[in-house]
C-alpha cells in the first residue's frame, strides 16, 4: 500500500502534481461531455458557466438529419399553373471543393431559412410572413423564377418539403405552402 502512496504523492504531490491532476480531471470531463449517450451529460452540469468543458461539436452541435428542399410554381398571365419545380441549390461535389467551396453558403442560407420560417409556423402563417426570413426566401424565389423561368408569370407560389437527402425510404414530408405571391411584388 506504501507503494500506491508513493506513487501517488510523486506524480501528483506539490503544485505540479496538482496542476496534472486538474488537467487529467478536465481532459476528462470534456472527453465525457462530448459523448452523445445522456448518461455522460451529467459532468456537463459541473461547469455552470460552459467554461471549462469546451464543446467539439461547436459546428454541428445538433446535426441536420433531414435536408429541406423548396419548389415553386408560376402562374402565367393566361391562368395556367406550372407543374411544381424545385429550387436547386445543391450541386455535384468536385474534388477542388474540399478546400474551397463558397457555393455552398447558398445552401445553408437556404437551409436556415427554412429552418427559422418553421419557427414561426406554430403561431400563424401571418406572423411567419411578416419575418425577414419569409420575406428573404420570397425575393429569393421571384428572382430565380426572373432569372430562370418562363416569360409572362403574373405570380407563384411555392413550398417547402423535408426529406433525407439520399435515403429514398423515407418519403418526403409537406411542411407548407406559401399563398399565392404577386411576381411582381415588393422586394
């Protein structure tokens, strides 16, 4: 047993084994808050501040396990409605992409539009249009249908489906869908 007090008293006796010993604790309680199983949360609750175990999942905290995806339809000056087309925003990947890759922001913009829109949808569809976010995503679709679309649209209209991006067991799900837009409405 003199052994183990030795030992102990030589690695982590004085100020330095002190500092070890505080260092050990914190490496592991940040490998344990790190761990996804709720058990390990536990140590999460000794850092009342969030200072002292740095969280790694900073950038994905809660990762996206769905993608959303936008479609729109026009209505012409004649009163036909188009058949639904999606707003694509995702692109085939290519290798010089893994270190530089600005498009991409485009479609997280996206994503997070959808994502705070939907924030807004448990009170009313009024109040979710009146949010920056609603009001961003149609300016962004007038313009694509601008950009891309048939001549002569009068107005559209367009929705937002969650899926799983390339699991094709799961099937998408109609989140909503936007009344109908003037095409030429405020910007």
């Amino acid at each position: 047993m003199s052994g183990a007090r030795d030992l102990l008293a030589r690695h982590f006796g004085g100020p330095a084994g002190t500092a070890r010993l505080v260092a050990g604790l914190a490496l592991l309680g940040t490998a344990c808050s790190q761990h996804p199983h709720e058990a390990f949360s536990r140590v999460i609750r000794f850092d009342r501040f969030a200072a002292l175990f740095p969280n790694w999942r900073f950038f994905a905290p809660t990762p996206a396990q769905h993608d959303f995806q936008f479609y729109y339809r026009t209505l012409d000056v004649a009163g036909q409605t188009s058949e639904w087309r999606p707003v694509e925003l995702i692109v085939g990947r290519r290798p010089h992409q893994i270190l530089w890759f600005p498009e991409r922001r485009a479609e997280k913009a996206v994503f997070d539009l959808g994502a705070e829109i939907l924030r807004y949808l448990d009170r009313a569809f009024g109040t979710a249009r009146t949010q920056p976010a609603f009001r961003l995503l149609t300016g962004y679709i007038r313009s694509e249908i601008e950009r891309s679309g048939p001549p002569g649209v009068k107005g559209f209209q367009f929705t937002l489906v969650r899926n799983a991006g390339y699991d094709d067991g799961e099937e998408p799900e109609i989140l909503f869908v936007s009344p109908y837009t003037p095409a030429g409405g405020p910007r």
